[in-house]
C-alpha cells in the first residue's frame, strides 16, 4: 500500500499541484522531469520544474513575427 500511494504522489498529485504553482500543464511537468533527468540524472530531475518554468517564460517573452495580414 506504501508503494502505492508513493507511486500516485509523486507521478498524479505532484504535478497537478505544481502546475498550478507554476502555470504549466501537468503533462508538460512530467515531460520535463523525464526529459531532464534522463538528461542530467539526479539534477535534472531537482531542477526541471525550474528549468521548465524557464523555458516557458522565454517562449512567452519571445517575439512574435508578424504575419503578413497583421502588419497591412
């Protein structure tokens, strides 16, 4: 029983509770814990919700070109 509440904290209520923390969906945390820790292990996986939040800011803050309808 253990294991399985182990199981549905870390891989369900984590990253729901986080995503609202951080305004990121619960999949793209996941995505991110998996992609960074089979990235950089260990660390990867204790900062990818950082890093994720870092990555989508920059995406947000980017510039957006302007389409040829916008700029007429």
């Amino acid at each position: 029983a253990y294991f399985v509440i182990q199981g549905l904290d870390g891989n369900l209520l984590v990253p729901l509770l986080f995503s609202e923390v951080v305004n990121l969906h619960p999949v793209a945390i996941i995505v991110a814990i998996l992609f960074f820790g089979g990235l950089w292990g260990f660390w990867g996986v204790f900062f990818a919700i950082p890093l994720a939040t870092l990555v989508n800011a920059v995406i947000q803050a980017w510039p957006r070109r302007r389409t040829a309808e916008a700029a007429a």
